[in-house]
C-alpha cells in the first residue's frame, strides 16, 4: 500500500524504515481519542458546509463501526500504517469510500495527535482523580479508629515525640489532597483544544474551532497554533505529577515495609496482599509495598526521558515528539494499579496497638515536654532547661527506664524546682494531647483535621 504522503516520493520506502517509524504498536491506545475527535471534527465541517451532513452521518458510521472492532479485537492493526490515525482513516476509507478521505480536510496530523493526545491525558487525569480521593477517604475512615492509638513521632528515623496514629495517617491524606488539587489544576491548565491548527500555522478552510472545542467538553480552542502543535506540557504535567505522588507513595511504602517487620510489628499486612519466600517457608513478605517504592523509580524516568526529548526542539512539530507517549502511557498505567492496590493493603492490614503504644515507652519520647515544664513552671531559661532535661535522660539511661519513668524524688534530685505535678506532663498520652496548636496531634486536632478533610470531600461530591 503507497503511503497517504508518497506522491512527491520516487523510492518505494524501506522496510526498515517501516518499523523504525512507525508507532501503531504503541499509538494504537488513542484509538477512542481519535475515533471521538474524528466525528466531532467531521461534524464541525457539516456544519460549516465544507462537509455535506451525509458525509459527516458516514464518517460518524463508520467510524463507530471501527471502534466496535478495536472493541471487539476484530480491528487489523497494520505496521505499513505507522499511526492509530492512518489506520482509523485507511479502515474508514474501506467502509465508506472515497468520503473517508475528506475527515482529514482543515487538519494535520500533527494538531490531530496533539488532541488525540490530550483528549487521552485528560481523560486519564480524571480518572487518576477520582482514585486518589477513594485512598483519601481510606485514611480518613482509619485515622478516625486511631485518634488515641499513641505511636512514636520520629525524626531522623529516632523516637522524637509521642503522636496519635489517625494523626499520623492524616499527614498522607493531606499528601495525597495535594497530589488530587495538582491533578485537578492541570486539568483546567490543559483543557483546550488544538483541533484546527493543521500543520503549525491554522488552515485556509473556514472551520469553526469554538463548536469543535465545544463538542470536546474543552474550554475554548487554544491560542496559537505554532505552540499548540509542538506543545507537550500536558503530558509533562501529568508524568510530574503521577511522579510526585509516587514519591509520596513510596514514604507510606517505606513505613508499611517497616512497620510490618518483626522489629516494629505496627501493622500486619493482609495475606491477601503478602507473598511467601521460595526457599524460607515461614517468610511472609511485603511485596505490594515493595513494588510501589520501585515503581516510583520507573515513573521518574519517564518524566526524565520526556523532558530531555523536549529540551531542545525547535518550533514546531518534529518526529522526536512520537517518543512523548510510551513513557506517558506507562506512568499512566502504574499509578492506577498502585492507588487501586495501595487503597485495598490500607484497608486490609491489621494495626497492632499494643505494640505501637509499647514503642512509645522506648527514646524517652517526653524529654522535650519535661523542657517546657521546667521554662513555664520553674522560671528556667530554654537553654538551661534543655541542659537539666538532658541530665534527667542521661539518668533514666543509666536505669534502664524510659524518662517517663522516673519518679519524683530522681527528678528533684536533678533540680529541686521540679514539682508533683510534672508527673502528669510525662506521662505519653498527657504529652500527646498536650500538642493542642492548630495542626497538632492532640485527639482534638485530629477530630478537627477528620472534620476537615470530610467537608473537603463532601464539597467536592457536591460540585461533580
């Protein structure tokens, strides 16, 4: 089959040639976006009269005969093709005639896969959307159970302070509430249409591209066509930030892998999500979080790919932009998998309270509570206070105990300013409810943050 640009060609093509140009094996996921592009195209022409309405009702057939057959796995995906859009367009030919060949009127491959392109990303920021906000409302359901679980705040992996466990989880939720506002802002950034700007400079047929835009669910048509056709923000925004959450996944990764060892035993991960050892019968590994903190590694290379493909291009298009969808469709593809099965391990897993209260008795978790004691209550300067404090550690070190357990007499033996009641601001819950700033991770600012975070999402079921 001669290609659709051959005429001013002598040589027949090589076959090698073939195969290093074309990107219907990949491509071949844009087909609804080029089917759903292609009908409102061939529409916006009927109306306009460049196309008679008989022609757009053939196209429009024909055209959702075709995705009947991709459907279906009946569609023949062929190299000599090179693209989804040929494929679509050489199959419309076949069903309908020569009126295939007039959708391609007032357009250009190259704003036809810009929108095919960006009609897929959008598509798949929503639907990333709409998983992020499920795995929010997983840790809001569980931090609801834990406002008074007391686990050890850390710093530099060291017991820091005591917190509440639901406070805990809440830190990712207000993560993940970034990661889903990030989404949802490029969404809006991105939602116009470069259908209509042909080549790089707009066409001479008289097209409306508002109704095209329209029909799309985009705004409005974008601005300049030299930029519309070489741009690949969109796809840059979504690989950014399908990367910035897969960092943020691979913290909690990182804690469900720690938190599930023998030397923590915080939380038991489910079966249903664990895997065994070939040789050690009585190993049960953390996969699932295990191939999360991988995966992030594998998003930001395609983030990184892309950029570099993009660095130095000039205006427009150029066949370098044909390397902008693989690493797209990959990070795509990861992120929804890893929210589906990161959501289902959170709302599975077992919390060991017991164990995580015990882990607060260990680093003396209310030295810095004992600091403040002693600047609001003994009139000590912070300074001086925090040279007392450490002498009273370095006391319960050489006891073998816990700060929290020393008894009044050992603590006036440090400075006899120390009163009965500092036994009431070392004790871990005391502490822990203490921290009642706004933000904090007293029971009561955890309650307010839950109530946050419920509104948050209500609000947001109200407007979609």
């Amino acid at each position: 089959m001669s290609k659709m640009w051959s005429g001013r060609f002598k040589e027949s093509q090589s076959t090698l040639l073939d195969e290093f140009n074309a990107s219907i094996s990949f491509d071949k996921n844009l087909y609804l976006d080029d089917i759903n592009g292609s009908i409102a195209h061939s529409q916006m022409l009927a109306e306009e009269g460049i196309l008679t309405q008989k022609e757009a009702d053939d196209i429009r057939d024909g055209l959702l005969q075709i995705k009947d057959e991709v459907d279906t796995d009946r569609f023949q995906f062929n190299i000599s093709d090179e693209d989804i859009h040929m494929a679509i367009e050489n199959r419309l030919t076949q069903i309908i005639g020569n009126t295939g060949k007039k959708l391609h009127t007032a357009r250009s491959r190259n704003d036809q896969v810009a929108l095919d392109f960006r009609l897929f990303v959008q598509r798949k920021n929503s639907e990333i959307s709409k998983h992020i906000l499920n795995l929010i409302d997983t840790f809001i359901n569980l931090s609801k159970n834990h406002t008074t679980t007391l686990i050890p705040g850390m710093t530099h992996l060291q017991h820091a302070q005591p917190i509440n466990f639901g406070y805990h989880l809440l830190a990712y939720a207000s993560m993940f509430k970034r990661d889903y506002e990030r989404f949802e802002d490029s969404f809006k950034r991105n939602n116009y249409s470069p259908i209509g700007c042909a080549a790089l400079a707009g066409t001479p047929h008289d097209i409306n591209r508002s109704a095209t835009a329209q029909k799309l669910n985009f705004i409005a048509p974008t601005i300049n066509c030299l930029d519309t056709v070489s741009d690949r923000d969109f796809a840059l925004e979504i690989l950014f930030n399908i990367s910035t959450m897969m960092m943020h996944i691979s913290r909690l990764a990182e804690e469900l892998i720690l938190w599930s060892s023998y030397e923590f035993k915080f939380i038991t991960i489910s079966d249903a999500y664990s895997t065994g050892s070939s040789i050690m019968p009585q190993k049960k590994n953390p996969d699932v979080p295990e191939l999360l903190r991988g995966k992030t590694g594998r998003v930001n290379g395609n983030l990184i790919s892309l950029l570099t493909v993009m660095k130095g291009l000039p205006l427009a298009y150029n066949k370098d932009m044909q390397e902008d969808k693989e690493g797209v469709f990959d990070s795509v593809e990861s992120i929804q998998i890893s929210l589906e099965i990161l959501n289902e391990v959170i709302k599975t897993m077992s919390v060991n309270t017991d164990k995580m209260e015990e882990a607060c008795a260990i680093g003396h978790l209310t030295a810095t509570d004992l600091a403040d004691y002693l600047v609001k209550n003994c009139n000590i300067a912070f300074r001086e206070a925090h040279f007392i404090t450490g002498e009273a550690v370095a006391l319960a070190e050489s006891k073998k105990i816990d700060i929290s357990e020393l008894s009044l007499d050992e603590l006036k033996s440090i400075n006899n300013k120390i009163k009965a009641d500092v036994l009431e601001v070392l004790n871990l819950k005391n502490s822990m409810n203490a921290r009642d700033s706004y933000g904090g991770t007293s029971t009561a600012q955890t309650l307010k943050q839950i109530e946050y975070f419920k509104n948050w999402l209500e609000k947001l079921e109200e407007v979609n």
